[in-house]
C-alpha cells in the first residue's frame, strides 16, 4: 500500500489494474497500411528499402487517420538525399494554420550507403524509385520504397490473366470445400 498526495492510502494491485487496461485499450486500434496497389501493377518492383520520412504534426495526424494517398507519388535523389513527390496527405481537420500543402516534396530517412545503393540503380540501369507502402512502427512513419522498372502494356496483361487465374482457383476450392 502507498500513500497519494491527499492523504489517502491506496492498494498497489488497484493502481495497476488501471495500468493494463488503459495498455489493452492502446492495443485494439487497428494499425495503419497505406498501400500503392498501382505500383505492384505499373512496376516490376526488385529491391525494397524502408526508409523514415519526415512528416510536421499535422501530417502525422493525418496520416494516423487514414489520410494519404500514394498513388502517382515518386521519389529522386537530390544531392545525398532522397526526396519523395506528390505524395499527398490531406490537411489535418483540426490543423488550422499548422496545415501544410498537401502534395508538397519530403524527405526520406536512408543511411548513406543505401542512398549510394539507390542512385546506381536509378541513374545507372534506368530504374525508378517509388513508395509502395506508407505504415507506423514503433509509432514512427515508414515509407517502404522499391527500386522498379515501368512495364509494358503485355506484361500487365499477363498480369491480369494471372489474376484472373488465381480468383478462379480461389473459387473452385471454395465451392469444393461446400
């Protein structure tokens, strides 16, 4: 037992019930996953690289909420550093003056060898850089980037009969296990 500061002797046990259920609530919020899904289709995507971004308050809060886009978003190496474009977040409802432009350029965080890693593939061989997912870890925002070459119109074809071809199978397993 321990004294609080008005004098009133409290039970350890109760201090720490509301401990762990303020933890399991903090748990059950669903984890955010901005997903590019018209990257896996444009691109033929060949190394990944996670790398931070730098984000203001407003955007994290945005982003928390749902709130970004990938789509059409890019990035280029800039001297040492690699910034990402037209990537857009949407102002934070609350954000008033704080808010930022939406599809304004960030910054990705990458150690300096793989900055080194990516320029060769981009400027070398002719490859691109694009952001394929956008998530929170260890309540940081990450941006998972893929090194990718564009494809041609029957790549993406056969990637749709693919597909299609794996839908179909989904469903006749489906209807077998009936």
């Amino acid at each position: 037992m321990r004294r609080s500061l008005d004098g009133i002797w409290l039970r350890d046990c109760h201090t720490s019930n509301i401990m762990t259920s303020k933890k399991k609530e903090k748990d059950d919020h669903r984890p955010v996953r901005l997903v590019n899904r018209s990257a896996r289709f444009e691109y033929e995507i060949s190394d990944t690289y996670e790398a931070g971004i730098v984000l203001t308050g407003t955007e994290i809060k945005s982003v928390r909420l749902g709130q970004a886009n990938l789509q059409d978003s890019f990035c280029r190496v800039n001297g040492k550093e690699i910034w990402v474009y037209n990537l857009h977040i949407s102002p934070y409802e609350q954000g008033n003056r704080y808010n930022v432009e939406p599809r304004r350029a960030r910054k990705l965080l990458l150690h300096r060898w793989q900055i080194e890693k990516l320029v060769v593939g981009a400027q070398d061989k002719g490859l691109t850089i694009i952001p394929t997912v956008l998530y929170f870890k260890q309540g940081f925002a990450k941006v998972e980037i893929g090194v990718a070459k564009g494809k041609k119109l029957y790549d993406k074809r056969d990637s749709i009969a693919d597909r299609d071809r794996d839908r179909e199978a989904q469903r006749e397993l489906a209807s077998r296990d009936r």
